[in-house]
C-alpha cells in the first residue's frame, strides 16, 4: 500500500500507524465528547440556528445558520461556506460564517457529505462532484429563506473546500461572488501528489493497490478505514506542515469528536473518485464573476492559489498574508482578512 500511502501523506492523511495514547489525549477526547462544542466563541451580535436541507442526492446536510442580529427589514446577502476537507461546521467554517454574520451577512456553515452530523453511507467518504453540489444544494437552501436576497449569495470555501467552492461558482451561475482560503485542489493533489510529485508509475501502482482494496471491500461487506488521519502523538520528524495541522486539529484549539481530522480517518478507497476528476479545469467560467483567494505567505498549500489565479480570467485577486502558515486561516483571527472578505462581498453581492 506503499503509494496510497504516498498519496494519503499529500492530503495530511496518516503519516503514521496508531501509537500508544497519551493521558493528555485522553483527557481531550473524554473533554469534548462531554458536550456539543464549537473551537470558537459566538458573538453576541449574531444568533445561531441548526438546520437541515437535502442535496441532488437526496443526502440531508446538517448547517448552522448564523443571522445577524439588527432590525434590518430588507432580505440580507448570504454566503454559504464549508471547508476544511476533513473538518466540521463546529471548527472553521462555523468561525467564518459567525464573523461574517457579524458583519451583516447571514452565513450558513454546512458539514459536507458523508461526514459530521450530514447523511450519506458509508460514512468518512469525499467525493469531489457531490461535495461541489453540496455547495449548491447550500445555495439552494439561502434562496429559499425570506430574510435573504437570492440574488445576493456568494461562496467561501476553506481548504479543500476551497476547490469544490471554485467547480460550484464555475457551474452554479447563482453565486455571485466566491473566495477561498488556503486553498487546496483535492484532485490534484490526490492524482498527482504534493507539488505534483507523484511519477506515472506510481500512479499506475496505486490505482492497482486501490482496486485490490475495492476487491477486499466487497468481499468484507465493509469498506476498509484507512489509518487515522493525524497520529495520536507527533514523533518529532514529521513535516512541519503535519506539525502545524496537529496544533489545530489535535489541541483544545481546534479539536472537535466529529472531525475526521481530529478524531478519525477516511475509506482507504476514498482517492479513488478524485483520480479523474480535475475539478478545476472549467475555472475561467467563473468570469465575469469576482474571485478571490487568500493564502498564507508561509503555507505549504500556497501554490495551489497562485496557480488557480494564473489560470483564472478576470476579475480575480490573489491576497497573500505574511508571515501565515496554512492553518493560520483556519482560525487566527489577527491573521484571516475578515474585513477584506466583508469588502469583497458587499461589493460584489449587490
């Protein structure tokens, strides 16, 4: 399984097999799984429902709307966001949609397919043309509230969700606006590996080793769980870009029980999907609506955002933040641009 494994460790998939697990953890998993939490404070400014809405597919979709808390009489702008690949509504998107909320938008903060509180079987599954309509299924849902204008719902999409959130726009011409943080493109990464490493050989090697699973799979009745996605304690050798996805996923700061990232692992099978299926070869359909992608100065994901914005036609942005590592915006509020995204939607949602 050498080149799955290969293809795993791009994505921040397991590094490693489980080790021994520390009190520390212990006590971090026993923590959160007391009570529903979120990693962020809500803002008193902003009120937060749960609500549910079904895709194409007919998977429910578990979000949290977040609505502004003003007098405002008139239907407000809204933006849908996911993100990141891995994660839950609890986590980053949930702090994206309550900042933005507090800025006047109503958000919806979603959980994707087959992971957190969202239906779908099997569970831990990523699927790169269902994860982009769970995009849309979220617009559908914004259009149908009376307190929005659904002719003013935009996109962000954090991570890997970033990619999916450029497919939606480039399709959906309902979106009007669409940004993305620390982008990833999961089809990429999975076919070709980290900075596009991956040799046809080994391509070819781990598409052979993932039919070999599909036939043990099928046999079992039970799709295989590949190792966790994050070890249970870091080593000390890894890749200072596992290090930094451990500080959130793994720590009080960013732990949540539902996150595959913090507290789970996807099918071995789970690559397949993505293997074919390069999401953003349509990107310069999103033109003429606006674009624009953040990415951290030091992020190791840095090039996906420059490579999407070389490819983008116009009306596009590329904003880089110094001295930022990619989880820097998942939640570090003095490094993510919240009131360049504020400016870039009241500018284009109206």
């Amino acid at each position: 399984m050498k080149n799955i494994t290969l293809v795993a460790f791009a994505i921040m998939l397991s590094i490693t097999q489980l080790f021994g697990q520390s009190k520390s953890n212990q006590k971090l998993n026993t923590m959160s799984t007391a009570i529903d939490h979120y990693t962020f404070q809500l803002s008193s400014k902003v009120s937060r429902e749960k609500v549910t809405f079904k895709n194409r597919y007919g998977i429910v979709l578990s979000g949290d709307l977040y609505i502004p808390k003003n007098d405002s009489k008139a239907p407000l702008a809204a933006i849908a966001i996911s993100g990141p690949f891995g994660a839950v509504k609890e986590q980053s998107s949930g702090l994206y949609a309550n900042q933005m909320a507090e800025r006047g938008f109503i958000a919806l903060a979603f959980d994707p397919s087959y992971t957190g509180e969202s239906s779908g079987e099997p569970r831990n599954l990523a699927s790169p043309e269902i994860n982009t309509e769970d995009f849309s299924a979220a617009v559908d849902f914004l259009g149908i509230q009376k307190n929005v204008d659904r002719n003013k719902i935009g996109i962000i999409g954090i991570c890997g969700f970033g990619g999916f959130a450029l497919n939606a726009t480039a399709v959906d011409k309902r979106v009007k606006a669409v940004a993305t943080t620390s982008l990833y493109d999961m089809t990429r990464v999975m076919s070709k590996g980290y900075n596009d490493a991956v040799t046809p050989e080994q391509r070819t090697q781990t598409l052979e080793q993932l039919a070999q699973q599909r036939w043990k799979d099928v046999e079992s009745r039970n799709p295989a769980k590949g190792p966790r996605n994050l070890p249970e304690e870091l080593q000390g050798n890894e890749p200072q870009f596992v290090k930094e996805y451990f500080d959130y996923y793994r720590t009080p700061r960013g732990f949540h029980e539902r996150s595959l990232n913090s507290n789970g692992a996807w099918l071995v099978t789970n690559p397949l999907s993505f293997m074919n299926m390069p999401i953003l070869t349509y990107i310069k359909e999103i033109s003429p609506r606006p674009m624009l992608l953040i990415a951290g100065d030091n992020a190791h994901s840095r090039y996906f955002s420059e490579d999407i914005y070389k490819a983008a036609a116009e009306p596009k942005e590329l904003m880089i933040i110094p001295d930022a590592v990619h989880v820097d915006l998942y939640d570090k509020l003095d490094k993510i641009p919240f009131n360049k995204l504020e400016a870039f939607f009241k500018a284009h949602l109206q």
